[in-house]
C-alpha cells in the first residue's frame, strides 16, 4: 500500500518549454513485493483562451518495482568447538546464525556477544560485518578465550546485530531472548 502522495502545486509552462512536477509517495512497511505501474492524467487552462486542457502520461508512465524491507532475525548461537564444559585458558568458537528473510539485502550486518556479567572472558574476536541478501542467511564467527586460571560457572551467551537495508540505509536490529541463547559450562584449571 502507498500511504502518502504529495498534492504539489499547479506551474505554469510558457511557450516552447517543459516543465515538471514532483510527488513524494511513501509506501507502507506491510506493502507487498509487486510491479506497480505510475500514471498521471493533468488538466490545465490555455493563458488567453481559457481553454480547458487535459492528457496523460500514456506510453510514458513509469513502472517501479515494490520490494519488502530487510528482515534481520538472530536464530541461533551455536558453540562450533562442542566441547563444553570449557576449561579456565580455553579457546573456543560461537556461531551467531541470521536470517534476512525480506526482498532487499541486509548491510554490515555486525553483531556482539554478552556474557551476561560472567568475569572469566580473556578476549573476543571481533568478525568483520557481512552482508545477507535478500531471502538468505549468514553468520558471524566469534573466537573466545576464557582466563587462566578460569571462573566456574554456567555462562549464558547472549548475542545483539545492527546492520542497515540496502537502499533505504533503514537501521536493522535484533537480539536474542531466553530461547535463542548458548548456554556452557565453565570450569577453574
């Protein structure tokens, strides 16, 4: 659906020349993927006469092709190495899956991790952003290195992404809940 024309105001054109009007038309987020056709039909009034005039575009109207917006959705972490329980001096590596399940290609997709307050984190790499194209799926590997001599505990990792929509620039997010967690375990040397 199209939620918005402008109305511009009426020109005149003189003698011999063009002239131009320009319309704003915004689309709603819920519009669906399709090949609109734009027309336009003008009136307008000859200068001496008074005559009434009229047309339309014809032949020239304008097709634009409707895309649905990005969708960028966290749907997993995943701990690649599959060796929990960690030991303190370890590294290992999780996998944050995503999913772009719009009609236009997710950019700079970049996400970062939390530990949720667990104080045994020496590093964490930090993946170069990605790009997801439309209907697709990516991830990010993050490489991590627990301190010697380590903290014991369940470590609950949770993940955030930021990107933007291609040709838009709209600002893309997500972060996971309760349910898309890792959950690991981590022991002491």
């Amino acid at each position: 659906g199209i939620s918005l024309v402008s109305n511009p105001t009426s020109i005149d054109i003189n003698v011999s020349t063009t002239g131009s009007q320009q319309f704003d038309i915004t689309l709603t987020l819920a519009a669906p993927a399709s090949l609109v056709e734009i027309d336009c039909n003008w009136t307008g009034t000859e200068q001496y006469s008074g005559r009434a005039l009229s047309g339309s575009s014809g032949a020239n109207d304008l097709d634009v092709q409707v895309l649905v917006p990005a969708s960028l959705t966290i749907v997993g972490i995943v701990d690649n190495t599959a060796s929990s329980p960690y030991v303190g001096g370890e590294t290992f590596i999780v996998q944050v899956n995503y999913d772009n399940g719009g009609g236009v290609s997710a950019l700079n997709v970049d996400g970062i991790l939390n530990f949720n307050g667990y104080a045994g984190i020496a590093s964490v790499s930090n993946p170069a952003a990605i790009n997801i194209s439309a209907s697709s799926t990516g991830n990010q590997q993050f490489s991590i290195t627990l301190t010697t001599p380590g903290i014991s505990a369940a470590v609950e990792i949770d993940a955030s992404v930021a990107g933007t929509e291609e040709f838009s620039g709209n600002p893309l997010s997500d972060s996971t809940n309760s349910t898309n967690d890792l959950n690991l375990l981590v022991w002491s040397q």
